[in-house]
C-alpha cells in the first residue's frame, strides 16, 4: 500500500506562478514572509502528515469514533496526533499572531489544509471547523467572548463546532426550533436537539465550543428570526479554568458510509433546564453571523474534494506502475512479459485525465485563496472591494466543482485498481467512501448552484463575471505567443470561455425573469464554470512553465504543459456538452408529475 507523499513541487509551482503568493508575501500584513520561509515551513507539514497522520487514516477507517459511556472515544492514536498537530502550531499558522497564531497567508494554511485531507480526512474536519469559529468571532463576537475563547481555539487546546441542521429542518435553517431565553444575567438557556454535527463530541480536546443557531421567544418567523450563540461542553470560570459540563449531550452517533472516525453527533440541549449559551451580536442576526464561518468552511470543503483526489490519484498511479497484467498495445513489454498496466492506453488515459483534474482544481483553490488574502488585507480599498467580489464569485465553484470531482478522481482510482480496488484492503474504496459526504455538507452542491446563478452571477449588474470572462480573454495574446505547443489549448480555452459567457448571458436572462429556470439550469452551470476556471488556471500554469527559470526541472516543467493539453483535449470538452442543458431551462422539467417520479 503506497503512502501518502505531499506534491511539493506542484505547490510550490502553483503557489509562486499561478496564484502569486510572492504579491501576497509583500503587503504590509505578511512583512517578514517570503517563499522560501513557506516553501521550507509546508515541506515540514508534508512530512508531518506523512509520518504521523496518514498511518492513522485506516485505523480511523476501521475503529472509527465510538459513543461510550456519555462520551464520544476517538479511534486509537488519534489524540496523541491531534496533540502534536495543535502543538507544532498546524491549526494556527494563519491566525493573527497577537492571539498566539502565525500570522502567514490564508493562502499557505489551505495548502496545509489539504495536505491533512489527503492523509487523513476525517481527523482534518475537527481544526477546520475551530477556524471558522475563530472567523465568526473575530468579526462578530464582543470582547467578553473574544477574549474568553479566542486564545484557546486559536492554540487548537479548544475545538469548536457548526450547530444548525435539526430533524425536521434540513438545510431549511428558517424551520429550526431550537429555543433561547434570556437570563437576568445577560446569558441564555438553550433547548432543542441538533443532527449532523461534525466532532460534537469527542476526546481530542479539552472543551469544545458550539456556535448554535437558536430562535428566542419574541423572534420573527422564519431566517429572520435566527440568533446565534456560543455554548461550551464545559463553562468558563472568570479565571479562564473550565468549570462545570454543560447541559448537553451527544445522545447517538451516525453510521455512515465513510470518514468514519469523524463523528457525526445528535446533541440534545437543555435535558436538565437548560445549557447555557452566550449571544454572538444582536438577536436576530444570527444567520448573517454564521456565514461568515460558512464561506470559510465552504472553501474548506472544496479543499477536502482536492486533498482526496490527491490521494486517490498518488494510490491508483502507485499501483498502476506495479501491477503487470496482459500486453500493452504499441508498448508491449520486453520477452512476452505482462505489462504493467500503466502502459495499457485506457488506464493511462484514465490516470492523466485524474492528474490533469487534481491539478486543475489546485490553481483554482490555491488562486482564490489568495485572493482572499488580497481582499481581506491590501491597503487599497478599491482592490478590496474588487477581490472580494471574485472571492464571492468563484466560492460556490470551488466548493462545488472541487467536491463534486473529488467524488469523480477517487471513483476514478478505483477503477484504476480494478476488482481489487472494490475491496478494502487497498484502501482505495475508503478514499471514495469518504469523498462522497463533500458534496452534501456544508449546503448541498444544488444549493451552492443556485447560490452562484441566483446572488452572485448578478453582482453588479453582472460585471463581477463578465471581468471574470474578460481576464479568461486575455490570456490570449499570451498563448499565442507560446507558439505551436500551447496552439491546441489556446484554441479550446477561446471555445470554453466563449461556450462560459454564452451560458451566462442565458443564466442571468432566466434570473431576471424564469427564475424556475435559472434554478433548473443552476447545477448544470456551476459544472460548466468549474470546467471552464480550471482551464484558464492550467493555461496560466502551462504559459508561466514555458517562462520559467531553473527553479524547477525541465522534465517537471514539461508536465506541467502536457497535463494542461491532456486538460484541454480530455476535460474541457464537456464545457460545450453542457451548453445545451443550460439553454433548454425548465422547459421540460414539471411535464412528470411528483407521484410519477
């Protein structure tokens, strides 16, 4: 069984010639912070995961978290890894570095980020989400709570949790009925029961800290009603020590289909009055609150789709060159030997086709967060303001197209490995299993298509993508300039961005008026986007390889452009298939009635 090795090399390519973490290293925020402080700090993380996480990914597979005696045990080892992640400082190396974090880019801890999803999924969730916490009060918590919690999540010696899906809601935050009243003391008591909660409980950390969305009595009906609150396993003391345990409790634990040692949780609050919670904000401001965790978290999840398809394609290629069965067509082994299937056409198709995908959603993830960086902290306001908006506008897509072909490459790997890839032992199936939740957490991949056509698409007037189209555009002149090797990319990039715009000229018609149909088309879209970005990020990548210096080796710059042509000729494509299902609308979509389906 091949072990997990970081791609280095491709990260340090994308990272210095795609998403130009150099700009993001000289603003005044990141002063001190230079690539090759980076390239040397992510080959550390590489090596951490390799040697201390990865070993424990089946383990976690195979134990997997278990609810005993009131408490949720976590799979063997992984407390004593979870201890050295948060004390070598993984968890925090992005955070402010007055609340004890590193203070590097954004941009350098989602690479870390993926890393821990390419070894170990399921342990990556349970820092992923105090980050999001961390976010969420950082921009809307008072002082009291900002100084009780934020030390503590940020060092990763606290965890932290989303708490919003109940039985009868779903992904229908309006329908929550989690209750909130108001205290003399100016704190709360929370009732009410939520389902799928990441790492509600564990024994990894020593206090974990639940954001709840709960509605207090006088609250309006529906979204609008919605406050959010901080509720601790344990209380706080005035001191800082941890006090008493809280009223709530994880009561079962999910059975699925993979990230087995993450565990889901069914918490129940207030059995015994009431727990005690602490409003984040204003009353009613709550769902505006916890988007400033989910955007973040939705990244993330776009993260997972990549780090696992990583370790789906460095698993499948591993075997693929061991395996020898049957005589490969035109490389035929020497002395009647069986090839390796490597050699065979279809399975090198398939493995090009995964690298050329895995690296196509690494520029676009490793591009938007750096963006991000720019957004949150250039001293230009105007660029700010222009980067957010394309941070707003590629944040569905990243979610959605990466976890959606996360799920794609890891099935892919399987096939790859054949009947032995169906069973357990090679590990190749876990890799599947546990991609397929990507898709469905943190809004559903249907949400997040109808998040981009229905709120981002239109950001002013519809200039954010049209800038978006124009910058895709522009690259041409360049690829020309590569001459005859960048010729066939260059001509399907110009096809895919045209077939991209045509598309959105449709979409945003159907939002200004069928909005039925902009709903219907809105999956259909988000592929065609995803498709179509990774394209224009390989093409960047492929003309920066054909520039570059000796930085790199030649046999590795090569690649580079040859899985951007793969790219163009395998993958892009599909831009074009897509077409015809985003201009048909919701034409023929309500002719079956429900009770027929």
């Amino acid at each position: 069984m091949s072990e997990y090795r970081a791609p280095l090399d491709d990260v340090r390519f994308v990272l210095s010639r795609v998403a130009d973490l150099p700009a993001v290293c000289a603003l005044p925020r990141f002063a001190g912070t230079d690539m090759d402080t980076v390239t040397a700090l992510l080959g550390e993380a590489g090596r951490f995961m390799t040697e201390v996480m990865s070993p424990l990914n089946p383990v976690g597979d195979r134990q997997g978290a278990r609810l005993e005696h009131g408490g949720v045990r976590m799979p063997e080892g992984f407390r004593a890894a979870y201890q050295r992640f948060v004390g070598d400082g993984w968890g925090a190396i992005s955070q402010d570095a007055e609340l004890g974090g590193g203070g590097l880019p954004y941009a350098v801890a989602v690479v870390v980020t993926e890393m821990l999803a390419s070894s170990n999924m399921a342990m990556g969730l349970c820092p992923a989400l105090g980050e999001g916490a961390i976010e969420s009060l950082v921009h809307h918590g008072s002082e009291t709570l900002r100084s009780t919690f934020l030390p503590k999540l940020v060092r990763g010696e606290w965890s932290a949790t989303m708490d919003l899906t109940e039985p009868q809601a779903g992904s229908d935050l309006g329908a929550i009925r989690t209750t909130a009243t108001r205290q003399p003391d100016g704190s709360y008591r929370i009732k009410g029961t939520k389902i799928f909660i990441t790492y509600g409980d564990h024994d990894l950390a020593e206090n974990i800290v639940h954001l709840v969305l709960a509605r207090t009595p006088d609250a309006p009906a529906g979204t609008r009603g919605i406050s959010c609150f901080i509720v601790p396993k344990f209380l706080v003391e005035p001191d800082g020590r941890l006090g008493a345990r809280n009223d709530m409790h994880c009561v079962s634990l999910e059975h699925k289909l993979g990230i087995h040692a993450s565990p889901t949780c069914v918490m129940s609050y207030g059995d015994e009055g009431g727990a005690v919670g602490y409003l984040i904000g204003e009353e009613h401001e709550g769902l505006r609150y916890m988007f400033t965790m989910m955007n973040r978290e939705r990244i993330f999840v776009g993260t997972q789709g990549l780090g696992i398809a990583e370790r789906a394609y460095q698993r499948a290629a591993a075997y693929a060159r061991e395996r020898r069965q049957g005589r490969a067509v035109g490389l035929e082994a020497p002395g009647g030997e069986p090839s390796p299937i490597v050699d065979h056409a279809d399975v090198r198709r398939t493995l090009l086709t995964m690298r050329a995908s895995v690296e196509a959603m690494r520029a676009l993830l490793y591009v938007t967060a750096t963006t991000a960086d720019l957004a949150n902290h250039h001293p230009d306001a105007a660029v700010r303001h222009r980067t957010a908006n394309r941070v707003a506008l590629l944040t569905p897509v990243v979610k959605g197209w990466l976890s959606d072909l996360g799920v794609e490459v890891a099935s892919l790997g399987v096939q790859v490995h054949g009947g032995v890839g169906y069973v357990e032992e090679t590990g190749a199936a876990q890799h599947l299993r546990d991609a397929r939740i990507t898709p469905i957490y943190e809004g559903t991949n249907g949400i997040q298509a109808f998040d981009l056509v229905m709120r981002k698409l239109p950001l002013e007037g519809g200039a954010v993508v049209r800038a978006y189209g124009d910058e895709i555009r522009a690259l041409d002149e360049p690829l020309a300039g590569a001459g005859e090797v960048l010729r066939v990319l260059r001509e399907r990039l110009a096809a895919g961005r045209d077939t991209l715009m045509t598309a959105t000229k449709t979409v945003l018609g159907y939002v200004g008026g069928d909005k039925r149909a902009a709903a219907a088309v809105a999956s259909p879209y988000l592929r065609l986007f995803g498709v179509v970005a990774g394209a224009h990020q390989l093409a960047r990548g492929a003309l920066a390889a054909t520039r570059a210096n000796g930085d790199f080796e030649t046999s590795f710059l090569a690649a580079k452009v040859a899985t951007a042509r793969i790219y163009a000729e395998q993958v892009l494509p599909q831009a074009a298939s897509l077409l015809p299902a985003i201009e048909a609308g919701a034409s023929v979509l309500d002719e079956i009635a429900p009770e027929l389906l």
